[in-house]
C-alpha cells in the first residue's frame, strides 16, 4: 500500500483487533482443510470437516470485511485479486467481490474429490497435495463463483500486510500470538 494514500483514521481499535482476531483464526482453519488429505476411513468426518469450511468461509467472510473496512478500505481491497470462475468466465476477480459474494451467497458448496488412486498409493504419497477442495458460491443473483480456498487465502494475506502496515501506523500493532 506504499503508493497508495493511507487512510487518515481508522475504525475503533477493539472492533479492528476482534475482526483481526476472527478472521485469521476462520482464514487459519480454512487453511488447513484447504491443505490437508480427505480422510478416506471415515465419512461422517469428512462430511464434518466440509460443514465446518462452509461455517468458517462465511465467519472469514465477515470478519475480513470488518476489518477491511476499519483500516485499508474496499478500494484497496478491489485492487487485490486472484484467479476464479465467475459468472462461467475464468477471471481475475476482485477479493471485495468474492468477500461479498461469500457473505450474500445463496449456496455453497465445498468440492473435495477422493483421491484417484488405492489406498496404498494415497498412503504413500503423504507429502503430496492430492486434491484441492474448490468451492462454489451462489451469489443473491443467482451468479456462481468458483475458486480454490488457497488462493482465496493467498488474497487475503496480501490484503492483511496492508492492514497491518495501516494499523500499525495508527498505532494498534496486529500481531499473530507468539505459542511459544
């Protein structure tokens, strides 16, 4: 955001440090249902799992926009974009849209294909990303919206270093929780 005007004020500090919080942790779990294997033993996990990504994309989707909107503003949130399916064309889609396409949805659905292959192969090919869960929005408009949670977690940490540089400017310093 360096060549951008930072904003002059930002929202109320404890509402941005909450959305901050919620959303890392929401965009911290989608993370690591986006990035780990299907479990292939047990079903009613593997349903729980994807019922879990739905609640916390819409908990990301909120959060992130909160936060968006007391520190870097939706017009530098229009300018981070990544690769989706919207409206059945291949595009760049702006990360605001997504954010409000995921908040207004109609329907979501999460794709997460078993693993091509027996079990052995699967088993020994543990270092591997297999598959990537892809999910599908259906927008209040009836459009649908199709992307990767990686790359919809990628947007978000490109839009998340301008919120901390902004916050920080103002003096409420966004830090990740050290665990050790």
């Amino acid at each position: 955001m360096a060549e951008k005007e930072k904003p002059s004020q930002i929202g109320d500090h404890a509402v941005i440090r909450n959305a901050y919080d919620n959303a890392l942790t929401a965009g911290a779990r989608l993370d690591s249902f986006a990035t780990a294997r299907r479990r292939l033993s047990d079903i009613h996990i593997a349903v729980r799992q994807e019922i879990v990504a739905r609640d916390d994309l819409i908990l990301f989707a909120i959060h992130t926009r909160r936060l968006i909107e007391n520190t870097v503003g939706r017009q530098h949130a229009n300018t981070v974009k990544f690769r989706a399916a919207y409206d059945r064309k291949i595009c760049d889609i702006a990360f605001w849209r997504a954010i409000n396409v995921i908040i207004h949805h109609r329907t979501i659905s999460i794709i997460r294909p078993l693993a091509k292959g027996d079990l052995e192969e699967v088993l020994a090919s543990s270092g591997e990303r297999l598959q990537t869960p892809t999910c599908v929005v259906q927008s209040d408009n009836g459009k649908l919206l199709g992307f990767w949670i990686e790359q919809l977690i990628d947007a978000f940490e490109d839009v998340l270093e301008a919120v901390v540089d902004v916050c920080a400017d103002h003096r409420l310093f966004l830090e990740p929780d050290d665990p050790c």
